[in-house]
C-alpha cells in the first residue's frame, strides 16, 4: 500500500506541474513535447522504482515512445539498465523496478519521441532526478 500510495503522488505532482508550468514554458523549449520527468524510489532492499511519464500537444501527436536509462555514476556514468515503451497516445507513463548497488549516484536518463501518422515530429533527451542510494 504504501508504494502504491508513493506512485499516485507521483502522478498527482507531475499533473499539477504540468497544469501550472507548461502554458508559461512550453512553447519556449519543445515544439511537440509538453511535459517529461522521472522519479527514482529507493527502497531498504537494494530496489529502486523507476517512474517516467511524457506527454505532448494532442493536436499533433498521436503516438509517443519513451526510452528510459537508469545510469550509475561510477567513474562517469554508465547506463546499467534501458526500458522502452511505446503508445498510440499524446502520453507515455510506466514504472520498472530494478535492483541497485548501495553507495552510487543513480539517475534517469529519459528520450522522448512524439509522432504523427508515423512520422517523427520531435526527439528530446533529458537527465532527471540523480540521487545518491546507500
């Protein structure tokens, strides 16, 4: 119950930041894309949940992809574990769990692409939420 309760406020932020911050930003950094982010979730049993989500203007888009690298810093960072889904939507969210070493750097490293009728409309790479686990 308690992960669950963890993933809907997750959700719930990620919403309300998008109602408040897209009109104001949007147009200023993706043509397509309205919104990306990611959280980490590192539980006492050496898992981490990995929350992503993407989403772009419903009037353009009709598919989206989101490639989701978890990387750990060790000497520089290294991708340990890489999640692709794809949906026939404006809007992509999914968690993957993975376990992780104590005593590194982990972040999320998230590439979004918006389609229309098959054809590439925008790509976009962004690094989010790095954490240190021990």
């Amino acid at each position: 119950m308690k992960r669950e309760k963890k993933v809907l406020f997750v959700i719930l932020v990620m919403i309300v930041l998008t109602v408040w911050t897209v009109p104001a930003f949007a147009a200023l950094r993706w043509d397509y894309l309205m919104t990306m982010g990611g959280n980490l979730d590192f539980e006492d049993n050496n898992v981490v949940y990995v929350d992503v989500m993407s989403d772009a203007d419903v009037n353009d888009v009709d598919k989206m992809t989101l490639k989701c690298e978890l990387q750990q810093y060790k000497g520089g960072w290294k991708t340990i574990k890489t999640w692709t889904e794809t949906r026939n939507s404006p809007e992509i969210m999914y968690t993957k769990e993975y376990m992780v070493e104590k005593d590194y750097s982990y972040r999320i490293r998230l590439t979004a692409s918006a389609y229309k009728n098959s054809k590439l409309l925008e790509k976009v790479t962004e690094v989010y939420a790095e954490q240190f686990y021990q």
